[in-house]
C-alpha cells in the first residue's frame, strides 16, 4: 500500500511551491474554500435539525440535577 517517491517528485513539488498564483488561481482557491465552508456548515445544520428537541421532563431532570449539584 505505500507509495514510491522519486527525486524527480520531490523535484516538481519544490518547482510548484516556488511558483506563484495567478489571480484566477487565488479565484480558484478562494472559491473552493468557501464551498467547503458552505458544505461544512450545511452538515452541521443538517445534524442540528436530526437532533431530537429535549422534553420538558428532560429539562426538569436536568434541572433537578443541577439543583444537587450545587447543594453538594
């Protein structure tokens, strides 16, 4: 499973970091990283609305526990 690197490899990637970016390149990447952004808070949207809502016995539970916790 493990992959080969050759001088001729590292030699290219030292090449492209050395480079700089076009405008549309930044573009690009910006872009790109926003859709990320957008993805990622759509996901968490997502898994907030799945999440069951709290009873109200769940919340006096809660609250009782709390009360407890204090008065120890």
């Amino acid at each position: 499973m493990g992959q080969e690197v050759n001088e001729d490899d590292i030699q290219d990637l030292v090449e492209e970091d050395g480079q700089e970016l076009t405008t549309d390149e930044l573009m690009g990447l910006h872009r790109e990283q926003q859709q990320e952004v957008i993805e990622e808070m759509s996901a968490a949207e997502e898994e907030k609305k799945a999440e069951k809502p709290l009873t109200s016995n769940e919340i006096r539970e809660m609250c009782k526990c709390g009360k407890q916790c204090k008065i120890l």
